[in-house]
C-alpha cells in the first residue's frame, strides 16, 4: 500500500458551445455578426473541464 488517495486526472475538452473560441456570434436572420458575447458554459476560457477517475 502506498498510501496514495487515487489522483483524479484532468482533461481539457474544447466547449461544444463556442467550439473553442471563448466566446459566441450573435446573427441576425441574414448571417450578418451583431455581437459576440462571452460563452456562458465556459465562461470565455474555451475548453471545459472533465474529471475522471
């Protein structure tokens, strides 16, 4: 036994929701860009976290 607590690994994963980017494009009904606004499910960092084990 070595005593060890088992080590949670951590994965980054790009955010499905900006794609990676950290933030999103608001569109209007032709395409055009509007606005970007920080993503809200990573909160701008691009990736989201995942913890396994």
């Amino acid at each position: 036994m070595s005593g060890n607590k088992s080590e949670k690994k951590v994965k980054h994963k790009s955010c499905y929701q900006c794609e990676g980017k950290g933030y999103i494009e608001i569109r209007d009904c032709a395409g055009e860009i509007q606005r970007t606004e920080t993503c809200s499910f990573c909160e701008g960092k691009g990736y989201r976290i995942s913890r396994t084990g």
